[in-house]
C-alpha cells in the first residue's frame, strides 16, 4: 500500500458515525490535493533521532517552499550526518595566530610569482572583467589565490550533507538550511548536478568560494558556455568574484588601502576609530609611509585608520575598498592579506615597516584578558577568546586611562598587566594529570 492510500484508510477509519441530522445543502468544492505532501516518516532513516527529526520537519517546510518532492525524496534519501563537519564546526584554535604571521604566510614569493603568471596567462579575460565590473583585477587575483590557491583546492565535502549536518546541529540551523534551499534549487534547476556541488565543509564552493546563495544571486557566466561553472572555468568564477566585489560597493577608481607612518606621540585611540579623509588625517600627521601623493580619486575618500600589530608594526589607513573585500570575509587579518598580495601582483614592493615579532597568544591567555577587563569595567563583550573589535575597543580605553600607549594590541605583556591587576580574572584551572616517574640514572 502506497504512502497516500494509508492516509485516505487512516481518516476514514477515524470519521464520526453519527449521521448526518442537517438539512442537505450544495456541496463545498474540495480542497485541492496537495501535490507534494511530507512524508509520513523521515526520508532519512538514519538511525540518529535529532537528525531524522530535523530531516521529516525540513522536508514538509521545503515542500511549502517551492522544492519538488521529487527532489527531496531523491536528495535527502540516506542522508547521514556528517560528523567531521561537527568537528571542524566547534574547533576553536587553542592558540591564536599572530596577525603578521597570517599576513606573512598570505604573501609568499612564490605566490607571488604564479599569480602574475596566471594573470599574464589570462590578461584578456582579466581586462574584460575589471572593465566590466570595475573592480581591480589585481585584487580578484588576491581573492583567487587566497581562497583556493588559484583553485588548486576547493574543497571535497559534500555541501548537501554539510548543509543538513550544520541544520540539524542547530547552532548555525537558520543559515544552513538557506544554503541547503539553495542547493537543492541548484541542483533541482538542471544547472548542476549534486556531485558538482562540492567545497569546503562549511558550504563555500569553487575556485572562488561561493556559498549557494550567493552562487545563485552572483555567479556569472563569462566564459559564455551556458553555465555559472565557478569550479571547471577560472573565467566565471574571476568574474563571479568581481560581481560579488561590485555589488558590495566597490568604488571604481579607488584604490583600497596605503601604508602610512604617523608622528611621535600619536594618539592611538584614534585607530579603528573616525573615517576622515587622507588630508584630514595628513594633519594629524599621518602620511603615506611611501610619500608619494594621493591620486585624485583617493583624495575624497574616507579612510579609518589601523595599527593591527600595534604601535611598533605598520598601519594603514584603510579606503572604503578595503571594507568591501571584507564583505567576502569579514576579517581584517583576509582582507589586508587579499589588499596587500593584490598590490604585490601589481608590482608593489614589500612594506616599508616590518610585521614585529609577536608570540602567539593561548585560548585561556585571550579569555583571561578579556575577563580582566570586564571586571575592571571596559566592556569587550563576551569572553570568548576572539579578540574583535570590542576587545580591542576596551583594551585601548584600558590603556589610555593607565597612561600606556592606547594601540588596541593585545600582546603577552599586555595580558601580563591585566592579570597582575585582576589576578583572579581566567577560566578556572584543569584538574591536574598524573605525571609518569621518570627513572633516575
């Protein structure tokens, strides 16, 4: 007996036998029958019970939405729960990575010498692009490299069963079920099958990196085959990328950040802080660390100031450009990285300022910072370890009210001077483990 015959059976089964005591009157047209109805039991059956569950309230939800049953049935028959994306999800660094050494790290010579390989190699569609779009083809090459290395690695997950594992978690259950949508209407449109739709764990995918959403509202066709491949064409997926950068504001013309210098004596708290133009800022003292000029469409610009390793690295300021890359990562750390290896495939030098030495900070050394400012009253937000722009907003209140210089850096020293001044601020210790007695002689 098929699904809907079960269910016309079970509702006669239950009907009232009363008979009918009411005057006969003209029918009521029937209601039409669902198309697609959800099933009467998971279209998982994976044995967990959280995952199934969430698979059965998903499918009738998908239904509503618009995706054929046709497709879910096929889709998510013998979805199980991934339980590496699981890991990867809830994997918090125990120890940071310093900012220069990820910038360091981004920029290598190598790196450097494919990128104005592939960019001579493929100068035609580049030029194509950055006219089109009007974002620096040097800075959709930075993109390129950092996200997948010039699509050497895209990844080999699964974005369907990533998707579904992540919903079913819960704790990011609202974006991973838009991402699941939107592959399963990619998949549903013919354009791609599911094996394409592979990436990284957390749903990016191609030589790009493209969440599916944003496959379906960005991706191009440059190439002019029929189809958005931003996995098998380095044309659609340079110029999904640069429809992404364009859409997000970029602003043609401008450049996205410079090198500066700034004078002895300088107010630090001003970092992170006012969006003033490159002569307001020259007031202050704070000049290109190059001393070349501005160009014209810079001059209007309003740019933040930055000193990301603190008082004794380099700093920019930042054009609204900057903030724009940040819309593909919202991390200062990729978006200075992706600025300054573009400027490097440009032809730029090196920094003038060296990146200082910094020693990684612990999980444990961030939260305690963090507590220890709380308690004495600079709110850095929630003590999670991650050093934002909350953290780094109270530290430098801290040390402008101790006379200190006011950089925002959180370096080991400064996690020294809180803990000394709030010696009990930190998670509470691990229990002790047994050592093993090492034999004498």
């Amino acid at each position: 007996m098929d699904r809907r015959s079960f269910l016309v059976l079970l509702l006669a089964g239950c009907a009232d036998p009363t008979p009918n005591l009411l005057p006969a009157v003209s029918p009521l047209p029937a209601a039409p029958t669902p198309q697609s109805p959800a099933p009467v039991v998971s279209p998982t059956q994976s044995g967990d019970p959280g995952f199934d569950g969430w698979a059965r309230d998903f499918y009738g939800r998908a239904v509503k939405a618009g995706l054929p049953s046709e497709l879910l049935d096929r889709e998510l028959a013998g979805l199980v729960s991934d339980p590496r994306v699981l890991t990867l999800d809830s994997r918090q660094p125990e120890f940071a990575k310093p900012f220069g050494d990820y910038i360091k790290g981004v920029i290598s010579d190598d790196r450097i010498a494919i990128g104005q390989r592939k960019r001579a190699e493929l100068a035609s569609v580049i030029t194509d692009i950055e006219t089109r779009y009007g974002v620096s083809a040097d800075v959709v090459m930075g993109v390129w490299a950092v996200e997948t290395g010039f699509g050497a690695v895209m990844g080999s997950f699964d974005v369907v069963r990533c998707m579904a594992t992540l919903a079913a978690d819960g704790r990011r259950r609202q974006f991973a079920e838009d991402q699941l949508m939107a592959a399963l209407k990619i998949i549903g449109s013919g354009e791609f099958p599911r094996s394409q739709l592979y990436g990284s764990w957390a749903g990016a995918m191609g030589q790009t990196q493209f969440i599916p959403t944003t496959f379906l509202s960005t991706a191009v066709d440059e190439d002019g085959d029929g189809k958005r491949d931003i996995w098998g064409s380095s044309a659609d997926a340079l110029a999904s990328a640069a429809n992404l950068l364009a859409k997000g504001g970029w602003v043609r013309g401008q450049t996205w950040a410079h090198e500066v210098t700034v004078p002895d004596g300088f107010d630090y708290s001003l970092t992170e802080g006012p969006r003033e133009t490159p002569d307001w800022w020259a007031r202050l003292g704070v000049v290109r660390a190059d001393g070349l000029p501005w160009i014209t469409a810079d001059q209007t610009a309003k740019c933040m100031l930055i000193a990301p390793t603190g008082a004794t690295g380099p700093k920019f300021l930042l054009l609204p450009n900057h903030f724009v890359i940040r819309k593909y990562n919202n991390a200062t750390t990729y978006a200075l990285g992706v600025g300054l290896l573009a400027d490097r495939f440009g032809g730029a030098g090196p920094l003038i300022q060296a990146w200082p030495y910094e020693i990684p900070l612990s999980l444990a050394d961030r939260i305690t910072a963090q507590q220890a400012l709380a308690a004495l009253g600079f709110d850095p937000g929630e003590a999670d370890g991650v050093i934002g722009v909350n953290t780094r907003s109270a530290l430098r209140a801290w040390q402008k009210a101790r006379g200190m210089i006011a950089d925002g850096y959180l370096s080991m020293q400064m996690v020294g001077l809180l803990k000394a001044e709030v010696p009990t601020a930190g998670p509470p210790p691990a229990p002790p483990v047994a050592q093993p007695v090492q034999p004498v002689g």
